[in-house]
C-alpha cells in the first residue's frame, strides 16, 4: 500500500473538506465508503494472527440526537461523518474495518513497525479532532444539525483472521483479539473529544530502554477498579493500564 500523509493543518486539504462536506450535505453522500481494502487485506492473512492498533472514533451523545432529529437528517450526519472520518484515517496508512452505527472502527497493521503504526494512529486521531473542529461542525450548524463530539479510543495488540465459511473470496472474514476488544472497552470510557490508548501503545511509544521518551504527552487515567476489572498484560497482577493522549489541538 502507498502511504498517504495527510496533515489538515494544510489549507488546501481542510478547503477541499470543507467544500465535499457542504456538497454532502446538500446532495447526499460524496463517496462510495466501502470496507473492501481491510477485507483484502485480512484475506491474505485468514487463520494468522495480526499485530494491530485498532482505532474506534465514536460519536458522542448519538441515541440522543437520533430521537430529536427526523431519520433522513440524522443518517445524513452519521454518513457525512463516517465520510470525512475515514478519509483522515485512510490518509494516515489505516484501514476501515467497520462502520458500527455511530462508529468508525480502522485498524493500522503492525507486523513491520510498531512504533510507526502506532504515531501514525494517534497522529490520525487528533486529525479527527482537528477536522471535527474546524470542518465538520461549521457545516453542521450552518446547516441546522447539531455538532458533534467524539470518544476516542485506541489498542495494540494481536489479531487472529478468521473466516467464516470456506468461500476465500465469499465468506465473511473477522477478526478475534485483544485489540479490537480493548479499543471498544476504551473507548466507552473516553469523555468528548478525548484520545485515550492501551498499555501497549504506551509501553511502545516509551521504552524503558530508551533514555528519549515522551511521557510529557501522555497522563495515566485512573480507573474504578469495581468497574474496570480488564488485567494488564504485561503484569497479570494489576490491572491494565489507560492513558490520556494529551498532544490534541
């Protein structure tokens, strides 16, 4: 796969946001949002295990903006939504696995740099932020929708492929692991616009080996051991670790 950087500080990229998302709004959805790419991609890799980030980008408040707003004006947001959200995450290198409702679930595969997968996934989470700010809620409100906020949650860890049928080319293909389990625990506690990550990409990210880590960009999450009883990998003892990304715009 050809590696697309994107960085929406860059105003010809934010203008073509804008100007797709006001289009989207008044003559329905731009782009034919199809999960094909990660199905490819999982193909080659049926009955394996996968090292993954999976990132889940969840609408916040959703059940409540779908009783207030007709049926057409609420899919309208969910879909020019998952629209501009999947166009930043496919931009940083990742894979759209699913659109789960009000989610957008994209996986960034790791098996050949891990550290690079997981920058790529948090650089792609606050372009979400960025884009939520700056194109996505000014087109909201001028268009008389509500705007919208987002929990964030990010993991890494392993991924078995797993087929369900015979039919390669057919069957429906998924995937079984910590990884997508943790990002969907992480992200049901994350607060509006707030990035949250696994142990793991933390531990990736900050080497104890390494004498240059920036911890300063992430602050540990205290946790309510009767409600989240998930134990940590790396020390079965306690429990596993969720940290804040704090280098959001």
């Amino acid at each position: 796969m050809v590696e697309r950087w994107v960085s929406f500080i860059n105003l010809p990229l934010l203008e073509q946001a804008r100007a797709r998302i006001d289009k989207t709004l008044v003559d329905g959805i731009e782009l034919d949002m199809s999960t094909e790419e990660c199905k490819k991609m999982l193909r080659r890799h049926v009955n394996t295990k996968k090292h993954l980030v999976t990132i889940i980008v969840d609408v916040n408040h959703s059940t409540e903006m779908s009783l207030s707003l007709p049926e057409n004006k609420f899919a309208l947001l969910l879909q020019s939504f998952s629209q501009e959200i999947s166009i930043v995450l496919t931009g940083y290198g990742g894979y759209i696995f699913k659109y789960e409702g009000d989610a957008v679930i994209a996986l960034f595969p790791a098996e050949y740099d891990e550290i690079k997968a997981c920058k790529n996934a948090l650089d792609s989470s606050k372009a979400v932020l960025e884009i939520i700010k700056e194109v996505i809620n000014p087109a909201f409100k001028a268009n008389q929708l509500p705007e919208i906020s987002v929990r964030i949650g990010l993991a890494y860890g392993y991924a078995l492929v797993v087929l369900y049928g015979k039919s390669l080319e057919k069957a429906h293909i998924d995937i079984v692991g910590s990884s997508i389990s943790l990002a969907a625990k992480i992200s049901s506690i994350a607060k509006a616009n707030q990035i949250l990550l696994g142990e793991s990409i933390y531990d990736i990210l900050n080497p104890k080996s390494s004498s240059a880590t920036i911890e300063s960009n992430f602050r540990e999450v205290k946790l309510d051991p009767t409600k989240w009883k998930y134990l940590s990998r790396s020390d079965p003892e306690s429990l596993y670790h969720v940290y804040e990304y704090l280098n959001t715009i």
